[in-house]
C-alpha cells in the first residue's frame, strides 16, 4: 500500500459512487415502508451534504467529513503530514492538549488527560468514525465535525472497492445497536457472549437442526451481522396450491438481504461434519447432503415462479417476494478444505441458490463484532 496515492478526482468518484448507494437504499428502505433513520446514521437522511476529504500522501490516512448543506459540495484538501494539521497547524493537537483518542473513541479536551494516549493516526488498519464532535483548538477557535469517516489508505481502497458490502455491514451494525436499545457497553458484553454460544453450538456435531433452528431464531442479530440479513420470517410454509411439489415447503425463515437488495430463503442443516468427500483427491466432491439441500433450496426459488403462490405468500405473510435467492447453512470447512470447497461452490451452485457453512457464518459474525466495537460509541 506504500505506493497509493489520492488526488482529488479519485476521491470525488468515491463519494458519488457511495452516496448514489446512499440514495438507492433510502429509496429502497421507502418502498418496503422501513425507516431510514433505523439503518444509517442520521446526516445520510438529508437530501443534501457537504463532504470535505483531508488527505495524506505522506501518512497515508484520509477524513471524510460530512455535513449538512442546501446543495451538495464537495471539497478536497491535501495536507503534508497528518489530516488534523489542516484543523490545528500549532501540531498541539498531537501532543493530546485539543482531543485525544481512548480505546477508538475520540473524547475532547482542552488540556492534558491524564491516563489517555494522545490523539495518533498511526497504522494500515485505522478505521475510526466521529459523530458530532465540537471542539476547541488553542489559538484557532471551535470546530465541530457533524459526521466523518477516518481511514488508513488500505481500508479505504478496501471500501472503494466494496461500497455495497461495506454499506451493507455498516447499516446492519447501526441498526441492530438501536434495535437492542442498549448502551455500548453492555452491548458488546451481548455480542461477546453470542459469540461463545454460537462456538458451542455451531462446532457440535451432536447439535440437532432444530437446536440450532430456535438459536438463530431467537437470535436474529447472527444473521443480521452474520449475513447482513434483515425483516425475518421465521415458521414458513410455502402451500403446494398448484401441486407441484409432492408437499408444502417448509424452509427455516425467510429474510431481505441487505446487500443483494433481494429477499433470501434460507434453510439450516446439522453443523460441525465436513461438507466435502475424497479431500486432496482428484474425485473431491460434496457429500450426498449437500446435493440434497440444493434439490431443496432450487425447489424453494421455483416456488415463486409461480403468480399463484407469491399471491398465496403475500396474503399469508404481507410480503411480496419476486426472484427470491436461497442460501443452505451446513457442516464446516476446515482450513485446508477451503480451495476445493470455493471451486465446487463455483462448478455445482450459481446466483440462486448457495450452500455456507457454520464457521464462515461465524467468522462473518465475528468481523462485524469487531466493526460494531470501532463504529458503535
């Protein structure tokens, strides 16, 4: 990453890029009667920004300072060392005297906080947010920053290159937070103990479907920061009306995907056994499992194919669903399983319908975890 540099158009081509997403999922949030307020941050609710982006070449690290304005702006600065310079020339700041910075929450101060690091941007793998912040830098006066992202140069090519996902996770993390209605600190203490349950469960091949079933159900948040899942229908039947199928369907829930912009039936099978046969073989393949949960899952998006059934679905349930997707949720893959396990995911599934196993729902669970600990203040 040493070699990036920015400039001003780089810059302005990512800000319109993401608030164009900005737009399309307030616009999408209006269509399914949801609140966009619950989702975002509340300065991303206002028809118009102003967006200053301070960055360094030199440090490699950018601010992206949003604020509110009757017509969009946009503004680029380049300093020589590091973004607050352009705030506080002095450097006081960096010496703690204006803020400081403790455990990736910046709390202002005129003077020296005993017991607190002073304010650094240091290292590939800074990802800070600041929200309404007011304060006062000697000899230069009061400052606020309504909203602003901070970032090294790594995580924002990072999020350049994945607006939608990254939006995705970021959504799903603030909307969970208000959704729980709980201070940050006993919400990380929630996380942190779904998380132990989730090894309990999810690495346990003696842990049946239906266990694992009324887990995730009554713990929605999994697949919200899991899978950036959001509005689950949990208990569906899918009526054979026009015979089709030699029975009613009965997939495990039903939810909207915040990054497909699409709703997702999913479908839960026991964890813990390897999904693959005949490992480090030339006649590596799934296990008979595996090809039965696809049969399922292709049943499951054939359904609504049919006008009948969405009608039967949207009557029952009061939601309209139109080229749904399917994901299975099954077994594990072990580290050295993973190259042949992403090669036949790509020769025997496609766009509609998935397999993921536990521990990459866990490992998804856990890195939003560790995004919520840096975003939710």
């Amino acid at each position: 990453m040493d070699n990036i540099e920015l400039d001003h158009k780089a810059i302005e081509k990512f800000i319109l890029k993401f608030l164009r997403e900005i737009k399309e999922y307030k616009e999408l949030f209006s269509e399914l009667g949801l609140k966009a307020e619950n989702y975002m941050p509340k300065i991303f609710t206002n028809e118009n920004l102003g967006v200053h982006a301070i960055y360094s070449n030199n440090k490699k690290h950018i601010l992206i300072r949003f604020d509110q304005r009757e017509k969009f702006h946009f503004l680029s600065s380049e300093v020589e060392q590091d973004i607050f310079d352009l705030f506080d020339p002095s450097g006081l700041w960096k010496k703690g005297y204006a803020f400081s910075i403790n455990n990736s929450y910046v709390t202002l101060n005129n003077t020296q906080i005993s017991g607190m690091k002073p304010f650094k941007l240091v290292g590939d793998d800074l990802e800070l947010v600041i929200d309404n912040l007011d304060f006062e830098i000697p000899r230069y006066g009061k400052i606020n920053i309504e909203y602003a992202f901070i970032y090294s140069y790594k995580n924002f090519i990072k999020m350049t290159n994945n607006i939608r996902d990254f939006l995705a996770r970021f959504m799903s993390v603030i909307h969970e937070f208000k959704k729980q209605k709980m201070p940050p600190g006993p919400y990380k203490q929630y996380l942190e103990g779904l998380k132990q349950k989730m090894e309990v469960l999810f690495f346990d091949e003696n842990t049946p479907e239906l266990t694992i079933d009324k887990f995730i159900e009554m713990n929605p948040v999994i697949l919200e920061l899991g899978l950036q899942l959001t509005r689950p229908i949990s208990q569906v039947v899918l009526k054979n009306i026009l015979k089709l199928y030699p029975h009613d369907l009965k997939p495990d829930l039903i939810a909207f995907d915040n990054r497909s912009r699409n709703w997702i039936i999913v479908d839960y099978k026991k964890a813990k056994r390897t999904v693959l046969k005949n490992v480090d073989s030339v006649r590596t393949g799934f296990r008979a499992e595996v090809y039965s949960l696809k049969d399922q899952l292709r049943d499951y998006v054939r359904y609504f194919r049919e006008r009948e059934h969405r009608i039967q679905f949207k009557n029952t349930y009061g939601r309209e669903i139109k080229r749904p997707r399917a994901i299975g949720i099954i077994g594990n893959v072990n580290a050295n399983e993973q190259e042949d396990f992403e090669d036949l995911i790509m020769e025997e599934f496609n766009n509609q319908f998935n397999v993921i196993p536990y521990n990459y729902l866990y490992e998804n669970f856990c890195q939003s975890v560790d995004y919520a600990f840096k975003f939710v203040k």
